[in-house]
C-alpha cells in the first residue's frame, strides 16, 4: 500500500519550459490537493478536486493547470515555468473534505526553475 | 486580511519538559483546526483535528485545544523527547465548506537531550 507517491521527486527546468507532475494515490480518495511550500510562507494551495473530472482553483492557481481524468491520479501542469515557481511541490488526498479527515501527503516534489 | 499565525518560527525546549506551540488566526471562524507534522524533507503527516464544540483533544502525549472566542489553538507536547523535533503545522478550513484547508507557517520544535 504506497498511499500517495508524486513524480519525480526532483526536476530542474529551465525558463519558459513545461512539465507535468503527477500525483497518484491508492485508497480511493475522492478528494485530491496540490500545494507548494516555500520558506517562511507555509503550505499553499494550488489546486484541488473534489471528485474524478472535477477540479477547483485555490489559493495560488495562477500559471498552474491541473486533470483528474482517474480518480487516482491529479496532475499539475506548468506551461511556461517561470522562476517564482521554484519550490517543494506536494500533493495530498483525503477520503473526505479535509475539514471532516486527515489528508495523507506525498514526499514532495522539488522543482528548480532557472 | 485573513491570516494564520504560529507563535515563533523556531522553539528549544529541554527533553522531558511540555513543548506548547501557538496558532493564532485572524478574520476566518473555523469550524475545524488541524495540526500535522513535518519531518524535513517529508510531507505533513496528520496528527489531529478539532472541532469548534471540542474544547480539547488529546492523543498520547499531544494535546489540542481551540478557543474560538481568543482565535487560538494550542498544541502541547508533554514529556518531550528529541523525536519530536520537526515542524509543526496548523490548518483551518477557511470557509466551512470541508474542501480545503489554510495552512499556517510552522514552528519548528528541537528537543535537547
């Protein structure tokens, strides 16, 4: 039981390049999550889903996209990475609304943009 | 503006003794709070969640409070150990729907032997 594993765990990217990161979990969540920490500032959230093909923007969306076309897996997209997107990337999932369960975190991914 | 706050970024405290840590929120009423732990390097690992109407939860050695009218949890850790050094995270739902939560800075705690 790998809970929730997010790839890759490490990515540097230059200026104006994409990528995709994905995040999967196996205990059928329904509820799926994507923060990105920096120091000094905490976790803030990016996007999240509350359900398969459902999607949500949270606090900071802007220059991220994101799908749940499987219940298991919700995938963060950069189109153009720009250097403020240098961070620890995580992805979360909880059986509920976080407000009701705990959500269960991935171990992060940590992406350089130069 | 709404804010989360937690009272230092950084707390020592001697093995053995109670380690508190406070969450102090301004211009959100949660309903819920949460409080998880982060290891460096790792994700948030949940720890334990309180409701508005739970004045207190504990769990083993950690207990929870929420004071809805002071705007404030407090976390405690008794009988402290060095493994308990990490950062400690708080999180609230922001607007009660139960879909997302506001995460607080941090405080990382070291425990001396």
């Amino acid at each position: 039981n790998a809970g929730v594993t997010q790839t890759p765990k490490f990515r540097v990217l230059k200026t104006g390049q994409s990528m995709t990161l994905l995040c999967a979990q196996d205990m059928n969540h329904e509820y799926m999550y994507w923060y990105r920490q920096d120091p000094g500032m905490g976790l803030r959230l990016i996007h999240y889903s509350v359900g398969e093909g459902t999607t949500a923007k949270g606090e900071v969306p802007d220059g991220y996209n994101v799908s749940r076309l499987k219940k298991q897996n919700f995938l963060l997209g950069l189109e153009s990475a720009a250097p403020s997107q240098t961070s620890v990337y995580f992805c979360a999932s909880s059986p509920r609304g976080q407000g009701y369960a705990e959500a269960f975190f991935g171990q992060g991914t940590r992406l350089t943009v130069v | 503006s709404q804010k989360i706050e937690q009272n230092s970024e950084a707390l020592n405290i001697q093995e053995g003794k109670t380690a508190t840590l406070t969450c102090n929120y301004t211009n959100y009423s949660p309903a819920y709070l949460q409080w998880y732990r982060q290891d460096p390097g790792r994700g948030p690992v949940f720890l334990l969640l309180i409701r508005e109407n739970e004045k207190e939860k504990r769990k083993e050695r950690l207990k929870v409070t929420f004071d809805t009218t002071l705007k404030q949890s407090l976390f405690h850790i008794t009988a402290s150990q060095p493994a308990d050094s990490a950062t400690y995270l708080c999180a609230l739902d922001p607007d009660n729907y139960g879909q997302n939560f506001v995460f607080g800075p941090g405080t990382r705690l070291s425990v001396l032997p």
